[in-house]
C-alpha cells in the first residue's frame, strides 16, 4: 500500500495498518481513483515532463514518438542540437497558408507541429540524416499498479490527489455533501498552484457547487 493511499483510508476513517475494507487484496478503487487524480493534475499543470531524442531522417516529415513511461502531453520545447537552434511550433493551417505544398519541402526543418496523440511533423523533409531532434514534453504518467511503482507526482500535489480520492470515495458511497467537500478540497487546492502561471497558460478551476453536481436524493 502507497503513502497516498494510507492517506486516503486515515480520512475516511479505515486504519491503514489493518484495515477491514481496504485490504491490499482490495485497494483497486483507491487506487484508481489516485491514478485519475494524477493524470488529471498532469495534464492541467504540466508537471511530469520528459525529453527524447528523435534521429532525423532524410526525406521524412513526420516521427512517432514513443514513451515508456507515460503518454504524449504536448511539446514544451523543441531544439535541433547540431545547429543549437530551437524550433517554432505551428500547425497545418499555418503551414497551408504559408505554402501550400509543404508537404513536398525538404532542407532545414524550422518549425514543428504536434499530430494526434503521439507523431511530431516538421515542416520540410530534412536533406540529411545527420542530426537530432531534442524533444521536452509533458508526460501523462501511466496508471502504477504495484506498491513499489514510482509514482510520478510532485510532493505538493500529493494531497490534492488525496482530496480526489476521497471525494471519489464518498460520492460512491452515496454521500454527496462529503463528497462535494472533498472535490471542493481539491479544487481550491489546484487552483491556487495554477493561479501563479503567467496570464497566457492560466487555467482557472472553478469552486464546484452542490447544484452543479447532481446529487439526487
């Protein structure tokens, strides 16, 4: 059992040095419920990031890119590191207005563009297959299914995740108001870490209310 789930069981009031629900056997909800937390914080706060080298190729223009231990967020940062030159992020319409038959271009790749869940795209086919692609991305981690996983979490989100837990815990015990506490917990917890990124990146969260949840009777 994780740290983060004996968290979770101190609140909702299971011993977990023995506890009678939640044994090892038994931790499943727990523990999907803290698996969700995680990649949600990750995904709203980029805060699990990875970098890959991707060995450019002549004449091809797009790369799958492959992680171990995660999933494909997005780029943070894109350099090609013979040339110590970092590439500018565009998108097809962009590079449709600019040139219309990119698709045909070779030379130094410029820009780059992010395609589906995990292939990066370039804008010209490069000429030669002599350099590297230093790749900084966001990293959505894999759910951890064993005590001894890493859990790829920064120590000031561990409780924000706890809050959602136990927020999850109660709403399946047809507790809502408890519910609804948590979730507020969790909330206002992410949303005063995410309130100190610049204007352009903010992401504001939004205090949930008992009427926007509905809690039934």
């Amino acid at each position: 059992m994780t740290p983060l789930e004996k968290q979770v069981l101190r609140i909702i009031g299971e011993d977990p040095d023995s506890p009678d629900v939640f044994t090892d056997q038994n931790i499943g909800q727990i523990r999907d419920s803290i698996n969700d937390a995680i990649q949600e914080i990750t995904m709203l706060t980029g805060g699990h990031e990875d970098t890959i080298h991707v060995p450019l190729l002549t004449d091809k223009k797009f790369y799958r890119l492959n992680f171990e231990r995660g999933f494909f967020g997005w780029v943070v940062d894109c350099w090609i590191v013979g040339e110590k030159r970092r590439l500018q992020q565009t998108d097809f319409i962009r590079l449709w207005a600019e040139n219309s038959r990119w698709l045909y271009s070779s030379g130094t790749p410029w820009q780059y563009l992010q395609v589906g869940s995990n292939v990066l795209g370039l804008d010209r086919s490069p000429s030669s297959d002599t350099d590297i692609l230093e790749v900084r991305c966001v990293v959505i981690p894999k759910a951890y299914d064993q005590d001894t996983d890493r859990i790829k979490l920064r120590q000031e989100f561990h409780r924000t995740a706890v809050n959602y837990a136990v927020s999850e815990y109660w709403a399946s015990r047809g507790d809502p108001r408890s519910a609804v506490d948590y979730l507020t917990l969790y909330a206002d917890s992410l949303g005063e870490r995410l309130s100190y990124k610049p204007a352009a990146n903010r992401i504001v969260i939004q205090r949930p209310t008992e009427s926007q949840i509905n809690v039934g009777e």
